[in-house]
C-alpha cells in the first residue's frame, strides 16, 4: 500500500501529539496543530487570563473564554490534562490499590428524572450457538457525560441564539446531515485525548448531615462556594494542594441519589413528575462558582445530582439574557459536566481512609459528533 507524503505527515504530527495513530488521524491532527497553547507547553499558562477578563473579545457571550487555547481548538478544559498532571495525580493518589464504580445502572432512576426522556431498552437476542444484546437509550437518562454539542448560549432558548463552543458550530450545522464536518465538536475528541487525573470530593452531603442541616434533595437549593469551602475544612482537605496543579476535577456529592434511595417505589415513579414543584438541589449558578471553576482550572465538574448546578437554572449574568453554569461551562469554557455520578461508595471509602483525594478516570463513548454519553467513570484510592 503506497501512503501519500500529505496522510505520512499527518500521521506524524499525530504520533507526536497523541503518541498512536487513531482513526480519525485528521481530525486530531487539526485539532493539535491550531492552538496557540501545545498540550505540555511549559509556557501554557503565562498569559492565562483572569477570570474578570472574560471575554477576551465583546462580541463573545458572557464570561467566554474562546480563543484561549486557539480559535479552532474543540478540547476546551481538557487542555488542562496532560502527561506530567496524570502522572502525578496517579503517583500521589492510587494508595491502597481499590478501584470504584461510579456510575448508575443504565436504568437507574427509572423513569428517568426528564420526563422528556425514555428509558433504557434492553433486549437479549438469542442466536444458534450464542446470544448478543442490543440497548436503546437517550444518552442522558442516568450518569452521564455533558459534551460540547449539548448546552449552546442562547437567547432564552431561542434556537437562532444558539452559540457553541469556541463559535465553531451553529444549530442549523448541528442538526444538518453532515454537521460542519460531522466531527466539529464530537465526542470523538474527548473519547481520543484521554480522561484521567486527580479527582477531590466536596461531601456536601455528610458535611451537612454533621452539622445537623436539614434539606430536600429535590428542592432548588443552591450549594454556594463558601459551603463547599467549608466542606473542605471540615474533611481536612486543603483545596490548595488538591487543585496546585490544573487539570483536576471537582466532584460534589448534594445527596440525592441517598434521598431517592430512601423513597419508596411509588414516590421514586412521582420525582419526574412534580410539575411546578420539580426542582434539584445543586451547586449555586453564580459568578463565584464561575469564578472558583476558572482559578483552579478544572478539566471538569460533577456531581450527584441531575445537572451539577441546581435545578430550576439560575443566573450567573449580572445583565442581559440569563446564563446557566450549563451555558459558561460548556460553551463558554468547553468545561465538561458529570452529571448523577454515583458517589455513595466514594464517600463511604474517602470517610474510611480520611482522604477526599482520588485517582480520577473517565472514557466515553467514542462516537463521531456525539452529544453525551455514559462516562465509564471510576475513582482508584
């Protein structure tokens, strides 16, 4: 087979960057080559601009940060992970080799906490000599991951309004055959960059339970950033050292996976349907919380509950239409969202060995242009 010297460079840069050759060569290798920051440039973070800084362009939405790692770039905060942070978040965290599940079953809650979702289908087909299996499901009816096609700004949901990540995608471009060019913005990218770090618990939830606190999981109580500095002291954990290096990832336990364990079956069938009382305990959707993402340069966010930050949406814009931590993260930041991790066996350890620090994993689905996806998500103490 004769390989052209055009696809033999690409193939190159690609080995350099990435290390091996993936099916979507070109796609990656544009994605390396534009930004103006390398992956382990020792000079990344020289120019970082602060928060109060954003945008760096007015005709960007609020508080966006396009351009910082280059005007095509398509990997947003994962730009924070590299060689040397996964390195030394595995040498400082895997400590007594115990490796945890984070994730729901597929099917868990069920029904769905949307409404506007359908559940999992899960079929067994039977062939001569073996069986296969065949699953049907929305993407984000239990743990899942929050890619950088899935909350554009926009106008009070106007779709005309709709402002993707870095501006490299419009709605009609989305939703069109080939979108763009059927990868821009993928989940594709994601899934080949590679998820790994130093993960650090904020247990809300115990914190509150220990303080006596009393609160509903499905009310629209906001976490604020001072509670989860508190939570901090009170694990001894010092969220300096936890996030002295970028690319960690911050994961909040609000408790509501406890709460809707504790509800019987009847009342779990009732929580998607609550109408005017449907709400979710969540992070606070301020610009202190947007602040605290941006100084400690989060790779990305999580939490147990259905959307990281609570539920109806606050407003973290000061003036004109009103801004979602969904809307900043995602498409402002390319800050990725984890949403109904199951972190009930991760407090329980973190409790156990007095350490809320973690070896962090995630692996996505690797589908071209996706949207979301179960994470594969897993702590290793």
């Amino acid at each position: 087979m004769t390989i052209s010297s055009s696809l033999l460079g690409a193939l190159v840069i690609l080995g350099a960057t990435t290390g091996t050759p993936t099916p979507y060569a070109e796609t990656l290798v544009r994605r390396q080559a534009t930004p103006a920051l390398g992956k382990d440039s020792q000079d990344k973070y020289a120019d970082w601009p602060a928060y109060e800084a954003l945008p760096l362009n007015a005709s960007h939405p609020f508080r966006a940060a396009w351009g910082v790692w280059g005007d095509k770039d398509e990997l947003g905060g994962l730009n924070h992970i590299t060689n040397q942070t996964i390195l030394s978040a595995a040498r400082s965290e895997v400590q007594i080799g115990k490796a945890i599940n984070l994730n729901l079953l597929l099917d868990d809650p069920s029904p769905p906490f949307n409404p506007d979702r359908r559940g999992l289908s899960h079929s067994i087909l039977p062939f001569s000599g073996y069986q296969d299996d065949q699953l049907v499901m929305n993407t984000q009816i239990s743990t899942q991951y929050d890619g950088l096609r899935h909350f554009p700004y926009s106008d009070g949901g106007e779709q005309s309004s709709y402002r993707f990540y870095n501006d490299l995608l419009t709605f009609d471009e989305l939703m069109s055959a080939a979108g763009v060019d059927g990868t821009t913005l993928g989940l594709q990218n994601d899934a080949s960059y590679g998820i790994a770090g130093r993960g650090v618990l904020f247990d809300w939830a115990s914190w509150a339970e220990s303080t006596g606190l009393e609160y509903s999981a499905f009310s629209n109580r906001s976490i604020p950033v001072s509670e989860l500095e508190q939570v901090a002291q009170w694990q001894g954990l010092n969220i300096s050292q936890a996030f002295s290096e970028p690319g960690a990832f911050a994961i909040v336990r609000t408790g509501v996976t406890q709460q809707y364990r504790a509800l019987s079956a009847p009342e779990q069938t009732q929580v998607p349907f609550r109408g005017d009382d449907y709400a979710f305990i969540g992070v606070e959707t301020s610009e202190d919380t947007l602040r605290w993402v941006w100084d400690h340069k989060l790779a990305l966010v999580g939490s147990d509950n259905p959307a990281f930050e609570r539920i109806p949406f606050g407003n973290a814009a000061p003036s004109g239409p009103a801004r979602s931590l969904h809307q900043v993260l995602l498409s402002g930041w390319g800050v990725h969202i984890v949403e109904l991790l199951d972190l009930e066996m991760l407090a329980q350890v973190c409790a156990e060995q007095r350490r809320y620090t973690f070896f962090f994993t995630l692996q996505n689905l690797n589908v071209m242009g996706g949207v979301a996806s179960p994470p594969n998500a897993m702590a290793i103490m």
